[in-house]
C-alpha cells in the first residue's frame, strides 16, 4: 500500500505513517504465521501433510521457522521495512536527517490566460507544486495589475 497505492506520504505524514505501519504488519503476518481462524490454518488442521509441503510453506503461513534459512530472511524482512520507511520518510518529509520539510504544504499556483469577458474576470489556474488537494484550501486570491 505504500508504495503502490500512492500513499508515499508527499502530501501528508499521516499517509506516510500508514503505509509503514501496513509493510510492518505485512512482514509481521508473513514471518509470525497465522492464527487459529484463518483459511490455511484450518487447511493445516485438516490435511496435516501440508504442513511439510514447501509451496504450502510460502503460499500459506506453513512453519517457515522450521527451515534453516528462517532467521536470515527475518533479518532481511526488518532490513528491507526499514529501509523503505526510513528512506521514504527521509525522501518525501527530510525526517530522518537534514531539514524537515513538507512539500505538500507549499503551493504554487499559476495563472494564464487571465482576460475580462462579459465584464467577468475569466482565467485558468493550474498547480505546479504541492499537495492536489491544497487547491481547496485558497483562502484568499489577490488580483494585481500587471504582476505587481
């Protein structure tokens, strides 16, 4: 969900906060197992062989922990989620090291075409920079002449 329903938290560190919170959980759920009501544990209970099957292993929450490799793919899990959400949060918000920023708080408006039609002001506004959603929240639009 992190990063690929576009919640990499440009625009607010609420969306960066669950996006890391669901890759922790993610790994969390692949390296812990299941729990007693979920469809591959009740599989297991009913036709025990699939607990020494190998694809049943990866593809249902069989006991990784059994394999020898079990400990050097959980060290690479907890590497791998910190690199992404430390690396996104440095990337998108500075938090990590260096200045703290937000570029989803600064907008950048510019306007064109601006002309009187009708004696209406008509013109069209398109963002450059910062959050798609800030467009809502212009609380006030000063008209200069000439840019000045």
């Amino acid at each position: 969900m992190l990063l690929g329903a576009g919640w990499q938290g440009a625009t607010c560190l609420d969306e960066w906060q669950i996006g890391s919170t669901g890759v922790a959980m993610g790994l969390t759920l692949f390296f812990a197992g299941s729990v007693v009501l979920s469809v591959d544990c009740l599989l297991m209970q009913k036709y025990p062989s699939l607990k020494d099957s190998k694809w049943f292993r990866w593809l249902g929450s069989g006991p990784l922990f059994d394999s020898p490799a079990f400990n050097k793919m959980a060290i690479t899990g907890v590497i791998f989620a910190l690199f992404v959400t430390m690396g996104t949060n440095q990337y998108f918000q500075g938090g990590v090291w260096g200045k703290l920023h937000n570029f989803g708080k600064v907008l950048d408006v510019k306007v064109y075409n601006a002309h009187i039609q009708n004696g209406n002001l008509v013109f069209e506004a398109y963002r450059i920079s910062g959050s798609s959603a800030a467009m809502a929240w212009i609380p006030k639009i000063d008209l200069m002449k000439d840019g000045k």
